[in-house]
C-alpha cells in the first residue's frame, strides 16, 4: 500500500501536479513529507545501503551523489529537487552521526542546492555547493552531504572551526588587497601562473607557516598538542558547521592568525599547482 501511494506521488510529480501553483517554474510547491528509509552504515569497509541500493564504499556513495544531485542541479541552483531525488537526499542525510534528526523532524518537504556563500567569499575553494532542506514546519536549514556519509573526526572538526574563526579575517584580506592593488579591470595577477584574477573567482592561500601548521601550532601551545581537549560549538540557526566553543580561546587564535598568517591571492589552477608542488608533485610544466 505505502509503495502504491509513494508511486502514485511521483506520477503526479512528473506529471506536472505540483508544479506551478506559486508562480515559480518546475516542481516549485512543497511534497508530501519525507522520512528515511531502506539506509544502513554496514561497518567499516562493509558498505552502505541507502534507500534500498547498495554502495560498496563511502566514495561511491558520494559519486552517486554527485551525479544524481550536485551534477545535474548546480546548473539550475535553487530549483527544487523531484519527489525521488528528495527522497534519495533524504536517505543519505540519515547516515549523519545524528541522523540530522533536528533539522529533518517531521518530515522533509522540499530541497535544493546553491553555491556556498560563504566559503566562496572566504576564497578558500571554488565549486562549493551546499544542500538546503525545508521542514515540514516550514523551517529551512543547510546540510553537508558529505560529512553524512563521511563524519569528520574530531581534529577534522577543530580544525574546521578554527578556520571558520579566521574566516572573516581572509574576507578582510582580499577585500583590501583588490581595492588597493587591483588594476583598471579590478583584477590582480596570479603569482605561480601570472595570469589575471578577479575577486569572484579568486582562492586566498596560506604561505608558509600554512594553515594547519598555524592551528596546530596553537593547539600545541594552548592544548598540548591534544585536540581531543579543544571543544567546538555548532553555529546555531540551522547552519551547517562549528566554531571554537570557548570565548577566550576563539580570541586568542583569531590574534594568533592575525599576527602571523602570510595570505596570498592565487587564482584557483594556480593554487592547485602551488599546492601539488608544494607536497612534491609536479607543477607548472616547464
């Protein structure tokens, strides 16, 4: 009975039945909720089955993701995923550590995907793309899809946080670096390729000392050297990642990084070159 109404759902999804009623193009009206179903974390190199399909590994699971969702919706950013992309979403947000339980209670009626504002603007990475779930109370949250299937451990989280904290002061960086270098056209040039670079599609790289080695030297020097110690906090309203949970110590690494952080603009091929050089792989080809 349950799958007959599942089936009959999405034929009226395609079919047109929810599409249009705000005004909006494509499947823009809320569907039915959804819960998760048919998804098992089998154990440690045993797999993973996600509504009902098994994935032999974490990266593939992620592949899938990538070509169902990440893929094909990118190109129309804040359109609404189909009832059976949603559902597949929804499969995978449940292997999260808490099964995202907050910020799926009570059934998940619509999803979609934009570009990661945040990390974009911070000049950290291109091609960011975060998913964004609406309750069916309304309420609208961002997930990490890949931290569901892959959970970070806990010095991966610390060292989120701690870069979550110096965020604003790479922002602050690049914006006064274009503002007082940038030529006629607003751009700078790439110091590893030499080739112009705009503010929008620019990354902000950490010259030696680089970024994990400032968070892990301060993590020696206030913790020694025992992440486990170091506590994070959520960021609250429904978004996505951490912070550095006590007040003082958020305080004294953001002075730290101010006081010794060597930043740099690079534009993203440039800094991909840097970085495979600097690990001893191969870089602008001579």
């Amino acid at each position: 009975m349950a799958s007959d109404v599942w089936q009959e759902l999405i034929e009226a999804s395609r079919s047109g039945f929810f599409s249009k009623s705000s005004g909006q193009s494509g499947p823009a009206a809320d569907l039915p909720p959804m819960f998760p179903e048919g998804t098992v974390r089998h154990g440690p190199r045993k797999g993973i089955t996600c509504g009902g399909e098994f994935f032999k590994s974490q990266d593939a699971l992620k592949q899938r993701v990538r070509e169902r969702i990440v893929g094909p919706y990118k190109s129309r950013a804040g359109r609404r995923f189909d009832a059976s992309d949603l559902q597949f979403v929804v499969n995978v947000l449940s292997l999260a550590a808490d099964g995202y339980a907050d910020k799926m209670s009570g059934g998940v009626v619509a999803g979609w995907i934009e570009p990661n504002e945040r990390y974009n603007k911070s000049g950290f990475g291109e091609n960011n793309w975060t998913i964004h779930i609406k309750r069916a109370d309304g309420l609208v949250s961002d997930v990490s899809w890949t931290q569901a299937i892959s959970p970070m451990s806990h010095r991966a989280e610390v060292l989120r946080a701690m870069r979550f904290d110096i965020e604003h002061q790479v922002i602050e960086f690049k914006d006064r670096e274009f503002l007082m270098k940038g030529d006629q056209e607003g751009c700078l040039v790439c110091p590893v390729l030499l080739v112009p670079v705009d503010k929008e599609t620019c990354e902000v790289h950490h010259e030696p000392p680089t970024f994990n080695e400032l968070a892990t030297g301060f993590i020696a020097d206030h913790f020694g050297g025992n992440f486990d110690l170091v506590l994070v906090a959520d960021l609250g309203n429904l978004q996505t990642g951490t912070r550095l949970a006590d007040d003082d110590v958020r305080k004294s690494w953001q002075e730290f990084h101010q006081a010794t952080a060597r930043l740099v603009i690079m534009s993203a091929e440039g800094h991909k070159i840097h970085e495979r050089s600097a690990r001893g792989g191969s870089g602008v080809n001579q």
